[in-house]
C-alpha cells in the first residue's frame, strides 16, 4: 500500500509555519484514506454512539474542521 496523493492544502499552505507536523488527509494505492491527527481515542471513545464500535487496532483521531474542508473538493464520490 502506498500514498497515492494528498487532498486538500498542505499543512503550509494551511498557515503552519514549520509545515512538518500537521493533520493532513491522503488517499492510499488500495482506495482508502489515511488521516494524521491528534489521537484522542480514550477521550471520545465513552462518547461514540451505541451503534458504533471501535476495533482494538483502531484509534480515533482528531482533525481539525479546515483540514476537511478544504479536502472536500478532492474526496472522491465512488
């Protein structure tokens, strides 16, 4: 599996002055989507819904609303 693109602005062109250590969302060889984020799974994991789950290797992590929208233009419809 590899990183096939990136979607949205890069973490400079989003104001971060080192533009080394920022979310970022990028589309994977396989068609799926991996995303870098603030881990936050001990903190919202008594928050998700009944109907939701969380696998022992997942986690959830946090973006911050800008990253995602300025993806949207790039997140595929299929």
């Amino acid at each position: 599996m590899k990183i096939v693109r990136r979607l949205g602005a890069s973490p400079r062109e989003r104001g971060s002055l080192s533009g080394e250590t920022c979310p970022d969302i990028f589309e994977l060889s396989d068609g799926s989507f991996a995303v870098i984020g603030t881990e936050a799974t001990e903190l919202l994991e008594p928050e998700l819904p009944a109907d939701a789950a969380r696998g022992d290797h997942e986690r959830i992590v946090i973006i911050p609303r800008d990253t995602l929208i300025r993806a949207k233009a790039d997140i595929p419809d299929s």
